[in-house]
C-alpha cells in the first residue's frame, strides 16, 4: 500500500516536473529523494578522498586526559594547543573515544559523522517543509553541490557540525511549541562550541514575546542549569580555569587562517580596535533588526517586557516563518561581523542561506541572482588559501544578502486614504 502510494506520487512529480522544481509543497518528495543521494555521495567520499588529519588527534588527546582522570580544565591540551570548547565537547567526543577505539578506528569516525551529516539534513529538511518558503531545486545547492561541507563532516569531523545538528534539532523543537525542551537543547548545543551564541539574541526576543519578561526566566535557568551541570566536574576543581578556557570570548585567531579578513593588514586584523567595532557593528545590526523588523508591533518593544495576556493591543501569534527568520538573521548577522571566520565555520550559516535568501518575495528574475549568490559563496569557501579576491567577494555577498533582509522584509506603509466629501448642509451654508 505505502509503496504504491509512493510510485503513484513519484509518477504525479514527473508529470508537474517544473511544479516539483519551484512549488515548495513538494520539499518532503525532493528531501526524501536528495537524502537518499547524499547517502551515497557521503559513502563515495569516505572510500575515494583520502582524509585529512585537522583536529580529530587533538581532540582524541583532550578528551583522553579527561578520561585519565584530569578534572583541572587548564590541564586538558592536545597538539594543536589546549582545549578551548565547553564541558558538552568533552563527553560527546568521549563518547567518539571509546567507541573509534581511542580515536584509532577513523574510518569508523568518519561513517559516524556521515551519519550525523544525514540527521542534519533531514532536521534541516523539517524546518524548510514547516517553512514553504525556499523553492525545492534549491536544496539541490544545498545538498550535492558543497564539497567544503562535505569535507567538513566526513574529512576533517570538526566539532561545529556536531554542535549545529543539536541547534537544528532545538529549532524543531521550537517551532513545535517545545520551548523548554528547546532550550535544554540549544544550551547543550553551546557546551560543544560557542558559536551558537549567536542565535541566542533571536531566542531571547522570542522567549520575551512569547512569555515575557517573568515567564522566560525559568526557560534562561534551564540553559544556565545545564551548563552548570555539564561543568560541574571541573567547577569543582578550577572554576576560573575552567571558564577562562572554555567561554573565552577574547580569544586571538591566526591570521593565516582567515577567510574573510584576507584584504586586510595583519596588524589591523589582530588589532583590539578592529574587534571593538565589529562588536560595535554587531550590537547595531542586532539593534535595528530587533526594532525595525523583528518587532511587528506598533507599540515600544518594551511591552515585550509584559505579561502576553495583558498586551494591548496583542501581540501578533509567533508564525514558523517567524522564529525561523529571526534565529537565522540573528545568527548571520553574528557570521558578518565576525572576528575571523575558519574554513570549518562554514557550516554555522550554510544550510540558513537558502532561507535568507528566499524568505522575502521572489520575482521570477530574481531567482538567477540568489543561485548565482549561493554559488559565489561556495566558490569563496572553496577557496584555499583565501585571497584578497574571495575575502571582499565574500563580504560583498554578504552585504547584499543584508541589504534584502532589511528591505525585503520591510512593513507595508499604511496607506491613509482621505475621507469622502460632503456637501455642505444648509447649517453649514449659513456659518459660510
């Protein structure tokens, strides 16, 4: 019965094949179909591209010490220098120890971030089915087309995607009204790597306006909880320690490195005043999105402060495209002014972009340039060692993905039309 419902479906898509290429109610038969590839594709890299040692051996030796016994965190190094990520990396990639053998079996490893790189998908997959904003041949882009990606999870099995799988899966858990389940998730998902700070401004504003002030207190205690938690072993040891090394916000990056700051002189790159405007920068940008357009209200967004009962007037029903535009564009606004961006980082906004891109209203012209800025994007990333060229390309794409963000989604002008004439009555005659 399920197979000749699906055959039966399969014959209705080629049939409205350009309808399964632009109608978004037909994300769930392209996922399902691109899901299935990417299987294959992912088999076909671990067994043809040699794999390359990054990180993996540093993190097998963090995670080691650990395992040893060590519970003061400033102890915990491997070759690459000493660990810098949250309690979360170390019991997750304990968790990789054991099971590789102590991190010896990276042919096992690699498999298992093949399969965390299909449950990625398919979470990513759920939020652009609840979303129906991004057309499906676009994911073809999203899928198959990124070798860097690819390379991310099964090459080099850095730590970011197993981090942004667990923000992807708090998503879902958002958009179905889970909030506190959500946020245990997404606090989980900053103990493996603080980039996910950069959703939280959005999931602040929307905890404010779905709760309030005093009602989103107990969901911030959870994420707090959790984090206390999971450090607990080595709070008990070193508590500075631990928390210089783990959330250290003021950590210098190489410049070698550097994706989108090649054009610049090292000396500006590594300056203090440099990093004090881009912070700066990204307050302002988080700022005037918060006002201007995540704040749909005509009322100060210091009723976001009161209780959503007594509002007057309400506030507007929290949407899926809603929560998903305002954690997006929180967190790209976060990747734009970023200190320095490594190639790994690229899978913080990667699966986003088609949302961004597609989340405001499309002309049938305007498909051609969002494609050709998704492609632009990749070639950027691909790029090794970056240059003058791809840093300024990249920062460029970036500006106009930002600028359609802000004009895209600006709110439609009331239009005021004046009141119907009258002719005058004989009273009004006799005043005249």
């Amino acid at each position: 019965m399920a197979a000749g419902r699906g055959a039966a479906a399969l014959r209705r898509a080629w049939q409205e094949r350009r309808a399964a290429l632009l109608e978004p109610r037909y994300t769930p038969l392209v996922a399902a179909c691109l899901c299935l590839a990417e299987g294959g594709v992912n088999l076909w890299v671990i067994r043809r591209v040699p794999y390359t040692e990054i990180d993996w051996k540093a993190y097998m030796q963090e995670v080691e010490g650990f395992a040893n016994g060590t519970r003061d965190y400033t102890q915990l190094k491997g070759d690459t220098g000493p660990l810098v990520y949250p309690a979360g990396f170390v019991y997750i990639f304990l968790g990789l120890y054991h099971a590789t053998g102590r991190g010896s079996d990276i042919r096992l490893a690699q498999y298992l971030f093949a399969g965390l790189y299909l449950l990625n998908l398919l979470l990513v997959f759920r939020i652009y089915c609840r979303t129906s904003k991004v057309p499906p041949y676009v994911f073809f882009f999203m899928c198959c087309a990124s070798y860097r990606i690819h390379s991310i999870f099964v090459l080099r099995l850095f730590n970011d995607p197993v981090a942004m799988a667990i923000l992807f899966l708090a998503i879902n858990l958002f958009l179905e009204e889970r909030w506190s389940w959500g946020c245990l998730l997404f606090s989980l998902a900053v103990s493996v790597k603080m980039n996910i700070l950069l959703f939280a401004p959005g999931l602040l504003f929307l905890l404010l306006q779905r709760f309030g002030l005093l009602g989103c207190i107990p969901k911030l205690c959870i994420c707090a909880l959790l984090q206390v938690v999971l450090g607990l072993p080595f709070l008990l040891v070193n508590p500075v320690g631990y928390l210089t090394r783990s959330f250290d916000l003021g950590r210098q990056f190489q410049f070698k490195w550097t994706v989108n700051w090649r054009f610049l002189p090292e000396e500006v790159f590594q300056n203090r005043v440099f990093h004090a405007a881009l912070l700066l920068a990204h307050l302002a940008g988080l700022g005037l999105f918060a006002l201007h357009r995540w704040h749909s209200s005509k009322e100060s967004i210091l009723t976001l402060l009161k209780d959503p009962a007594k509002r007057k007037p309400a506030s507007p029903r929290l949407t899926v495209n809603r929560i998903v535009f305002i954690l997006f564009s929180s967190n790209f606004l976060g990747v734009c002014c970023s200190r320095s961006l490594h190639y790994q980082f690229y899978v913080w906004y990667f699966h986003t972009l088609p949302y961004l891109l597609w989340c405001t209203p499309t002309t049938k012209l305007a498909h051609m340039p969002k494609v050709l800025l998704l492609g632009v994007i990749e070639l950027c990333w691909n790029t090794y060692p970056s240059t003058v060229c791809s840093s300024l390309s990249l920062h460029i794409c970036h500006g106009l993905i930002l600028l359609q963000l802000w004009y895209g989604t600006a709110p439609t002008p009331v239009s005021h039309t004046p009141p119907p004439s009258r002719k005058p009555t004989a009273t009004s005659k006799k005043a005249q």
